[in-house]
C-alpha cells in the first residue's frame, strides 16, 4: 500500500517536472511577449518524434540526443518568431492578441497534420530501458531518476542563466516592464527572439523526456499547451519555482487520481484545480504580489 | 425601412433553397447557418467585449446534450429547444465569477480548458450522457424543418449582435474593451456589463447546439465540444472582423474555403486551412471587413445604420 503510494508519487512528481519545464518555456514566451502560444505543446511533440526517430533509426540514446534537439530547437523558435511573431509586434494590445492566436493556431495545424502525414498517425514510444533499482520495498526505475536528474539539472541551469547573466537579467526585466526595459536600453527585438527560441527549446527537450516514459501521437500537443497554460496560471508567469511546484502538483495529483478513480478522471484533474486556485487565488497559487 | 426591405429579399431567397436545390446545397448551409449562429454569438464577447472566449461552444455542447436528455426524457422538441437555451446561460452565469476575475490570454486559456473539461465530463458522466458512445435521438429526416430553425437562428444572432453594437451596452462593452480601467472610472459596471454579454453570447450557441443534435439525431462529446467546433466559428469572427458584418464575411468565407479544400485536395487540407489562419494573423489586422475596400463596400449597405463609419464594422 505504502509503495504504491510512493510509486504515484514518484511518477507524479516526474511527469509533473517534465510538464514544467515546457509550462516554464510558454510562461518565458508570453512573459517577454505576450503571445499565447497556441502551437507550444507541439514543439514537445516534435521534440520527441525526433527522439524516437533517432532511437529507432540510428540508436541515438535519448541523453544524448537532447544535445542535438535543444540547441535545434532554440534556432527554430528563433526562426519562427522572426517569420511569424516579429511582423505583427507592433500591433495594439488587442489586434496582437488576436492575431497571435490565430497564427499560433494555425501553425498548430499545419505542424499536426504535415507530422501526421510523414511519420504517420500512430503512438510512437521508444523502447529505450535502464536497469531497475531498489530501495527498501519501492522499485524506482532509473529511467525515471535520470530523467529527474536531467530535468533539475536544466531548472538549476535556467535559473542561472535567468539570474546571473546579462541575457537573463534582460528577460526578466523584460516580464516585469517591456517600457521600462526598453528605456536601460535593452534590445527588445532580440531578446524576444531569444526568449521564443529558449521558450521552443525547452518544450522540445522536454519532449525527449517524455517520449522516454510515455507514449506521443502527432495530435497531443492542443491538449498539452492547454495543460502548460493550467501550470503557468498556476504558478505565476516568469516564476520559476513556481511553476516547477505547480508542476509536480499537478503530475501527482493526476497520477493519484488516475489510480484510485480510473484514468478517464485523471484528464479532468488540471483543469479542476485551475478552477479552485482561481476562486482562492486568482493571481496564482505563487504569485508575488504582481498581477 | 429601407433596410429592412433589402436584407428581406436574401432571407426570402435562403427560404425557398430547400424547394428547389439539392440536399447537398441544404445541408451546406444549414452547417455554414450553424457556424454562422456561433462565430455572431462569440462576436458579443470576442469582438464588442475583446475576451477571447476559446470555451464559446460549450454553450454548443451544453444545448446539444440539454435537448438531447430532455427528448429521450419524453419531452416535446420545443421544450428541449428552451432547456437548450436555459442550460448554457445557467451555466455560464454560475461560471461567471471565477472566470471574470481574469483578463487577456489568461480568461482564453481558462475557458478552453472549460471546454475540454466539459468534453471529459460528457465522456465520463456516461449514465446521463451515454458516455463515448454517443447520445441518439429518436430516427427521423429532419433536414428540412432543421434548415428553417437554423436559418432562423442565424438571422436572429445577427439581429442580436447588430442590436447589441447600437445599445448603450454595447457601448460599455467597447469601451471596457478599450481600457477597463478608463471605463470603470466613467461608472461602467464592468462585471454586470461583462456578465450580460457571457450570457447574450450563450444563448444562441446553445439553441444552435440543439438545432444541431436534433437534426443529426446523434451527437458524441468529440462532435459537439471537439477542437473543431470551438476554433471554427472563433477563426470566422476573427477572420471576418468585429461588428455583426465580420462573422458572416469570416463564416461564407472559411466554410466555403473548407469545402473546396476537402473536395479538392487529397492531403494537406489542414496545413493549407492553418496556413490561411496564420497568414490572415499576418496580414488583415482588422480580419477582412477591416480592410479599405470592403469598408467601402459596407458603407453602401442599408439598414446598418452606424456601420459606414468605425462604430460597427470597424469596431
């Protein structure tokens, strides 16, 4: 009893930490630009499609190919925040707003059924294992810890990265004020490219954790975005911890539901807590005073 | 008057389509009259109010599961049509607090999960709803009688938006869209005018889900909460522009972009809507009536009243 309760609360807190770092990604996106990035979710996709391609057809562990995808995916964000994002910057609160939806969703689209098309339609998991380990009753699989590993690693990393050097300093001054940011002088152009850039790149790397303990299909990436955004509302846009905290609430609250209800109900979890953190806390469960 | 007279004469002639085409050509309008009734009823948040409302068709959904309860219950059409009306607005009048506490992209992502929640609660709630395998109505053709009441109720949203764009409330409602703030400080009352609109919005999306349900005689969660029917009718209003105009433009247009595209391409025909949707984000800010010519062309049209100047079309 108690080790199965342990072992939800592993999982749980594992594939909550993985939904972090691509909630976190989407929060440093709309933070610095206020895009509601519709097509994030697939950017995890694509991220484990090449994962497990790499696995399948070249024998490319996925630890290994987190150093191809990550940078990858930096320069893909870059680019699709200057093809797509950067023409409509300088549009009012509102028409911005609009048409970042539907571009973002549009791409979603496109990205979703152009996937579809060339790889197909069908799960895709990745056979990859390492061995078990033991502790006392609990059988933790180091898959798992690895990923945990990884996962930290690349929190601690990010955070700094957001703290102690110039381009994370900038993009947090970015979150708190784009004007008063502008006026010490920061290139606001370039750091939004690198803040979608990083944003992608994280969901993507996040994706090669994923596909190494669950299944992915071509059309999960509108529901994981929806989950993403639970997290961010959660935790507090640009609020690392926070969203890290969110995350694992929400992983093993998902898992514990999903064991002792039926999976069906697991699905319904995020959103029901996103519901009662806003009637008690409508800023965020971890917000710092800022709205 | 005068207006009145000329809208009349296209009314007449989407009444009389079902005696002389095909049922190809009714069954393309009832569904295009469908999407029209809710790109016009998420045009009173979306468009006048500036919420980007993504859970609009669970109001759909609601009216569809409504009636279809209601009429295995025993209950005459008509009356599952009201409750189809009464369930989303309830609904969405209880849901109003916690939901207007929030702002900008974060009201849109809440009610998206909203709908999915709704999805997940129809697939699951299955003694009420019959689960994943669907809720069917008692058989019967009902293409025609549909077409009416979806013809009517397409009319009649953009009747409400228009009337909605010339009342004070509409006014309050663009104003908040412009600076809440701005707008509270000249004692609009921001939650009751929001409030209103969530539930003016909801009512026709729920008879139209209804409308729907009955005329497919069988509706699953996918069908009626799914992905589809929620960013449909939103990419119309958006696509055609704010004020009672925008949705019809967005609605003929995408749904007769779609046709094409399912008819005539093999693959892709996805990639080739998303690449629309991204490209009109790209280029028409103010969606198509809010280009220069189309302006024009609306400033021409009778009985719009305001709507040569910015105040409806534009916004």
């Amino acid at each position: 009893m108690l080790s199965t309760a342990a072992q939800l609360l592993v999982g749980g807190v594992l594939q909550g930490s993985i939904y972090a770092l691509g909630a976190f990604g989407l929060s440093l996106i709309f933070g610095v630009l206020h895009v509601l990035n519709i097509a994030h979710g697939d950017f995890l996709m694509l991220g484990g499609l090449v994962a497990s391609l790499a696995f399948a057809r070249a024998g490319l562990p996925p630890f290994l190919t987190l150093f191809l995808v990550g940078p990858g995916f930096l320069l893909v964000g870059i680019v699709f925040h200057r093809l797509l994002i950067r023409p409509i910057a300088d549009r009012p609160r509102q028409e911005f707003l609009i048409a970042s939806i539907l571009i973002t969703l549009g791409a979603s689209l496109a990205v979703e059924d152009i996937t579809a098309f060339s790889v197909g339609g069908s799960v895709r998991g990745m056979a990859y294992t390492l061995p078990p380990i033991r502790v006392g009753t609990v059988m933790v699989s180091s898959l798992r810890l690895v990923n945990l590993g990884v996962v930290l690693l690349l929190t601690l990393l990010l955070g700094v990265v957001l703290r102690r050097t110039y381009a994370g300093r900038a993009l947090r001054a970015l979150m708190q004020s784009r004007d008063g940011a502008r006026l010490c002088g920061i290139d606001v152009g370039r750091l939004s490219a690198l803040a979608f850039g990083l944003g992608v790149a994280l969901a993507a790397t996040g994706g090669v954790l994923y596909v190494t303990l669950f299944p992915i299909t071509p059309f999960i990436g509108i529901p994981l975005t929806l989950k993403y955004l639970c997290l961010i509302v959660m935790g507090g846009v640009g609020n690392l911890p926070g969203t890290l905290a969110s995350g694992c609430i929400l992983g093993v609250t998902e898992a514990l539901v999903g064991f002792y209800l039926g999976a069906e109900w697991s699905l319904t979890v995020a959103f029901f807590l996103l519901v009662v953190i806003l009637l008690w806390r409508p800023t965020g469960l971890f917000a710092r005073g800022v709205a | 008057m005068r207006g009145l007279l000329f809208w009349a004469i296209p009314l007449v002639g989407l009444g009389v389509v079902p005696l002389v085409t095909s049922s190809y050509a009714v069954v393309f309008l009832l569904l295009l009259f469908v999407n029209l009734t809710l790109a016009e009823s998420y045009g009173i948040v979306g468009g006048y109010l500036g919420y980007v409302n993504l859970g609009h068709a669970s109001s759909f959904g609601l009216g569809a599961y409504a009636a279809g309860i209601l009429v295995r219950g025993g209950l005459p059409f008509p009356v599952a049509l009201g409750g189809a009306v009464v369930v989303p607005v309830l609904f969405w009048g209880a849901i109003s607090y916690p939901f207007l506490r929030l702002r900008g992209a974060y009201f849109s992502v809440a009610t998206f999960g909203l709908l999915t929640l709704l999805e997940l609660l129809a697939n699951n709630l299955s003694r009420l709803t019959g689960g994943s395998e669907g809720l069917s109505f008692p058989p019967g053709y009902r293409l025609v009688p549909a077409y009416y009441l979806t013809l009517g109720l397409a009319a009649a949203s953009v009747g409400l938006s228009l009337s909605v764009a010339r009342s004070r409330l509409g006014l309050a409602l663009r104003s908040i869209r412009e600076d809440e703030e701005a707008a509270s400080a000249f004692g609009v009352r921001l939650f009751a005018c929001k409030v209103r609109a969530l539930l003016l919005s909801a009512a026709p999306a729920g008879a139209a889900g209804a409308v729907f349900a009955w005329y497919q005689a069988y509706i699953t969660p996918g069908a009626v909460f799914g992905l589809e029917i929620a960013l449909m009718p939103i990419a119309m209003a958006m696509l055609g522009g704010s004020g009672p105009v925008g949705p019809v433009v967005g609605a003929l247009f995408l749904t007769v972009l779609e046709e094409v595209l399912w008819t005539r391409l093999a693959y892709f025909h996805l990639t080739v809507f998303g690449l629309f949707l991204a490209l009109v984000g790209l280029a028409m800010p103010g969606g198509l009536t809010g280009l220069r010519w189309s302006r024009r062309i609306l400033a021409r049209l009778p009985g719009l009243g305001v709507a040569a100047g910015r105040g409806v079309v534009g916004g």
